[in-house]
C-alpha cells in the first residue's frame, strides 16, 4: 500500500485491469500490453490512474491520439483508482529444482537442500 492509496506503477495498473486490454477485452501478456491515456496527452490528458488503461498494441495504434469514441473503439471497463489490489499467490517451487545460481538468494534453507 500507498500512503494516499495504491502506487501508481506499470505493474499496478496492469493488475487493476486483470491483464486485459480495454478495447478488445482480450487477455494479453504484460509484455504486449501499454499505458493507454484515454483523454490523449495531446489534448492535456494527465497519467493518472482515471486516465490510464490497458492497451494492445493494434488497439493503441488504432486509437492514435484520438479518444477511444473518436477512434470508434468501446471501453469494456473505466479507469478508477483502486483502494487496494487483488495479491495473487505467491510463486511456489521445489528448492531441489532450482537453478544452483539462485541459491544465495533464496536463503538458508535452499543451503540446507543443496
């Protein structure tokens, strides 16, 4: 958590909107998703989190700097700020399995199973 709220990051926003891109609705992978200001920053818009979506790619390229009615593209969800994100489970593996440069990063008891 934030001080006033959730931080304002690439990562966050892109848990806020599930991974998905606003126009197409299609999940992606973080890396083929990008900010999206929905009032163009062209036209005064601010990077903030109710001006902020997620976009593929053909989708950001189709809507320009244009907004998404001008580019004739529906938003299947709005930007807000979130109170609070959505913590996913945390990334569980077999010590045994890891990589041996790992292990002095993964602490005293990837040392006890190596």
């Amino acid at each position: 958590m934030h001080k006033n709220g959730v931080k304002f990051s690439r990562i966050n926003v892109l848990t806020r909107d599930g991974m998905r891109c606003c126009y197409c609705g299609e999940r992606k992978r973080p890396r083929d998703l990008n900010y999206d200001h929905v009032l163009p920053r062209s036209r005064g818009g601010k990077t903030v989190w109710i001006n902020i979506v997620t976009s593929c790619m053909p989708c950001n390229r189709r809507k320009g700097s244009k907004t998404p009615q001008e580019a004739g593209l529906k938003m299947h969800f709005k930007p807000y700020a979130p109170s609070s994100l959505t913590h996913h489970e945390p990334l569980l593996f077999l010590l045994e399995k890891a990589p041996p440069e790992w292990l002095p990063y993964l602490g005293h008891r990837a040392a006890e199973s190596a």
